[in-house]
C-alpha cells in the first residue's frame, strides 16, 4: 500500500506522487466498511511543514459518489495531532509576521503560478471526490485562483493612515497588524474555491492558519497546500488537520486560536459562531441560501432561459449561489414550457465523462433529503413538471444522482421552499407584480443573492433599491463579486462583521494598531498637570 511518508515539503522539487495521486483513481477500491480497506490511501495531515500520519484509531472513507468507490480515508484527528498543528502554526507566527509583505506577496505569485500548471490535476482531483463535472471543476479552482491572484497585490489594502501634527507636535498613525493564528473550516461544494478564498488572504496578511477541509473531499485542499509550500510558504505557516464535529469544536475552543473562516450549512455555522464568538474570537459564517430570480415579462426569453437552467442545475444545484427558486411576473406557463424543454435536454452522468452537464450529489444522506424535499412540495399541492429523482444512470448505476426537477405551483408556506434543498431542484412560483416578487424575496429568512432578468432600466433599479439579498444581479443569474469586491452574504446565510475576501476579507484578518507619537523638545519649567490632555493649547 502506498503510504504518505513523514517529509519536509519544501526539500522536494517536485509535486510529491503521494499527495498528487488522489488526482486520479488508481488508489479507488470497492466500497465496503472502514475496517477492511488496507489498500486506501489515508490522508496524512500537514503539521509544521510535514505531512504526518495520524495515530488515530478512527478513519472515514471519502467516496466517489458517481460510484461508490473510495478514494482514500481521512483520519479523525486525535486532540495531541490537533494541539500540534496549532503549536506549529503559532511557533511559525513571529517569523513570518515579520516577513516583508513583498516577500509574502511573491510566495502568492509564485503560488497562482503552479496552480495554473496543476490546473488539470487539481480539477480531476475535485471531480472525482465532489461530483461536478471537470469544467465545473475547473470553475471551481479558477475563482478560488483570482483570489490567491488578488493577494498577490494586497499591499495597497493592508496600509493604514497619518495625521500629522493632531495636536501641537503630535503625530497620530494606525497600523493593520495580523491577528496570529487563523483557522478556516471547509464544505463539500467547493473543495478547492473555498479553502483559497481563506488561507491565501490570510498568510499574505501576515497570520499563521489550519485548515480543516471537508471529510468528504480533501484531496484538493491537500495538493494546494503542497503548491503553497513549493511556492515558499514556510512551515508551520499553513497546518492541515481532518476530522468532523470534534476538531470543530476544538477550533472553536482553542485559546491560540485567533479567527475563524467557515463556510457550509446554517446549523453548523450558528454553532460555530456561536461557540467561537463566546470564546472571544472573531467569526466569519457564510452559510444557507435560497436564491431568487425574478423573471419580468420583459425579459429576453432565450438568455434568460439559459442562464435559469445554468445556474439553477449546474453542480447538480450544489452551490451556496445557485439560483434555486425562480418568480414569474406574470404569466409563468410560457416560461416553464421552454424551461421543461431545456431541462430535458440536460445529460446526468459521472463528472468524467465529457458529455456531462451535471453530476451525482455528494452522498446518498444528500439524495434522499432532496427527494424527500421534492415529494413534501408534491404532498402540499406543487405540480411536478419534471422528475429527476429515480433517474438511473448506464455504467454509474450505484452513483447519487438526481436528474434536474421543477416545481411549479409553490408557495411560501411549503417546506421545499423554506428548505435550502441543495440539489438540483428549480422551485417556481408567480407574482403578479415587481413589488409582490420583492415581497416575496424579502419575506424569505436567506439573503445571499437575488437576480432580476428585464430590460427594463427603472425595474431593474427599484429591484436594486429595494431587495434586500446582499448581492444582486441585474440579467446576472450568479452574482458572485470578484476578489476585488467582498462575498456580501446578508441576512441568514451570514454571521459576522466583515465578510469573505476584497477590502473586508483584509480587515478581518488583520487588526488596527493606532500609535500617538511626540518627539518635540518639551519645556523644562511647566510643571506637572493632572488635567485630561487637550488639543487646546491653555
């Protein structure tokens, strides 16, 4: 059996087979119980630029969902592995804080590079244990590349501010410093996206981090880590440890530890903050959504069309963004003839195949809720106008696929609609106006992202004003800023103060140091005042 070994990455000059082989499928056995695979491969964690095995007794398979086979086995990180890579993480803070920002800046170029070359490898990798589709894939580890990209010239946001001369020969000046130890806590959808969006902001900030990827899909999290610390990141700057609801809540716990990045669902992310926050630290919880299109009259039947399909089905609808819920203004029965006739035309298959638009779900937990979901809006008086849910497909019959399902006919009152159904599932419902639709919208409890489709310049500007969803797109179907704005989740789908990368993603990694400084010949006969000190002179 090929095992990680224990090495110092930084020695090596090339990408080491061990990490880079969960890219393909040579180490994939027949599914059975943890116990019996011997011939896994087992996740090692990364502690102080090493990659160790752990001594945990505890592995969990991570699983191809096209068709059941493992890929590896993570292990559930013991406490002492846990205590291990925060040590290392904060043993490496002095240096590296006090590593030259330009220094920092081009370990990130470097970094964007090789993820540029491993583009092919790190997109198979994320396919064969998430799902998606490899074009997907390659989406996936492109939009977390224009972050590491817009880190690479993240000087200009860390700098602070002068006034001189406040008061007479006094300087004052603020300073962005870094935190110390950060940790991020990953999901399934985005194995390769989300981890960038945390750690290269982070690093280049000047902190230390652990990352905890997904139990269900680290592989890419682990070859981006081994990129990094080729690109120059030294050790100990970035730890990587694997678990579930323990070393969650050991991060949240850990008194080292001085920030959390999380993204997944709202149970685990108001735990989260919850349990963080009362620790003192600083959390930032993306979360949840329920995502709305409002399609006016007016709107361009073929684009709009094609974007509701794209980003209601793409990723067999596993996306904090998806576009899930669609309200027609008006009459909906044209609309939902072309989106039936679409939503047929879409191929269901294993990520690998090229003919593929979409893939399987993430497990078989996640294809029943969503068939359970479906069948509760059926039970509640929505019309099925597709069913994808006994879809069986040739070659991948074991896999967790659900084919593209429309609802038409729901209201607010049904589960399916309360519910992130996190499939792909597109929910229809009908307005009879603009200002209904935006009730609609605003009523509902998630607030990540809201599209309205017109040609209509004044619809699309009280659209704007008045919905309240923290991003928007005017004919835009995914709303998704790039680095250079901040993912401005609102409402449910976001705990905390500052939000994901840009301008915000800076000020939560780093905090304000505000320095008064006086260096004027003071006068030797002026006595001692108790007085509050002014700027007035007496």
């Amino acid at each position: 059996m090929m095992q990680f070994s224990v090495h110092r990455v930084r020695k090596v000059r090339c990408l080491t087979p061990g990490v880079f082989a969960m890219a393909n499928h040579h180490f994939s056995v027949t599914a059975e119980s943890s116990g019996k695979h011997r011939t896994s491969l087992r996740v090692p964690n990364l502690v102080g630029g090493s990659f160790v095995d752990s001594k945990s007794s505890e592995f969990i398979d991570v699983i191809n969902p096209a068709n059941q086979e493992v890929v590896s086995q993570i292990p559930l990180t013991t406490n002492e592995e846990f205590k291990s890579a925060v040590t290392a993480a904060k043993e490496a803070f002095p240096s590296w804080r006090n590593t030259p920002i330009t220094t920092r800046q081009r370990v990130m170029l470097k970094f964007q590079e090789l993820i540029r070359k491993n583009m092919d490898k790190l997109a198979l990798n994320v396919t064969t244990e998430q799902g998606k589709t490899v074009k997907d894939a390659q989406g996936d580890v492109f939009r977390g590349l224009e972050v590491v990209e817009h880190a690479c010239g993240m000087a200009t946001l860390q700098m602070g501010e002068y006034v001189a001369n406040v008061s007479n020969g006094i300087d004052t000046y603020s300073i962005r410093e870094p935190l110390g130890v950060c940790a991020g806590i990953c999901p399934f959808n985005f194995p390769a996206m989300i981890p960038l969006w945390m750690f290269p902001v982070a690093v280049t900030c000047g902190n230390t981090f652990i990352l905890k990827p997904s139990e269900k899909d680290p592989g890419a999290s682990m070859m981006l880590a081994e990129l990094a610390m080729e690109a120059g990141l030294p050790d100990g700057v970035l730890n990587i440890v694997h678990g579930t609801h323990d070393i969650v809540n050991a991060i949240c716990d850990d008194d080292d530890i001085r920030a959390i990045s999380f993204v997944g669902s709202n149970p685990a992310g108001m735990h989260i903050y919850s349990r963080a926050s009362a620790k003192g630290k600083r959390v930032q919880s993306n979360m949840g959504a329920k995502n709305h299109g409002v399609i006016m009259p007016d709107a361009n039947i073929d684009s709009t069309i094609n974007a509701l399909v794209a980003a209601g089905f793409g990723a067999a609808g596993q996306r904090c963004m998806a576009l899930s819920t669609v309200v027609f203004v008006g009459d909906s029965k044209p609309w939902e003839e072309k989106l039936l006739e679409r939503a047929k035309a879409l191929k269901v298959s294993a990520g690998t195949e090229p003919y593929a638009d979409l893939g399987p779900v993430i497990s078989k937990q996640a294809k029943e809720r969503v068939c359970r979901l479906v069948q509760s809006g059926v039970d509640s008086g929505a019309k099925l106008l597709l069913d994808g849910r006994d879809i069986v497909v040739p070659g991948y019959e074991k896999g967790n696929f659900v084919g593209p399902t429309i609802l038409c006919g729901v209201t607010p009152d049904m589960e399916c609609y309360k519910e992130e159904i996190f499939g792909p599932v597109l929910i229809c419902m009908q307005a009879n106006s603009l200002d209904e639709a935006i009730n609609i919208v605003n009523q509902n409890k998630y607030g990540n992202g809201a599209a309205i489709f017109t040609t209509s310049g004044v619809a699309a500007r009280k659209f704007q004003t008045e919905i309240e969803a923290g991003q928007v797109g005017i004919n835009v179907p995914i709303p998704v800023p790039l680095p250079f704005f901040s993912f401005t989740g609102s409402k449910a789908s976001f705990a905390g103060d500052l939000n994901f990368y840009g301008k915000a993603g800076v000020q939560f990694y780093t905090q304000i140091k505000t320095v008064t400084q006086q260096w004027k010949d003071l006068p030797g006969g002026s006595g001692v005042s108790l007085a509050m000190p002014t700027s007035q002179k007496s």
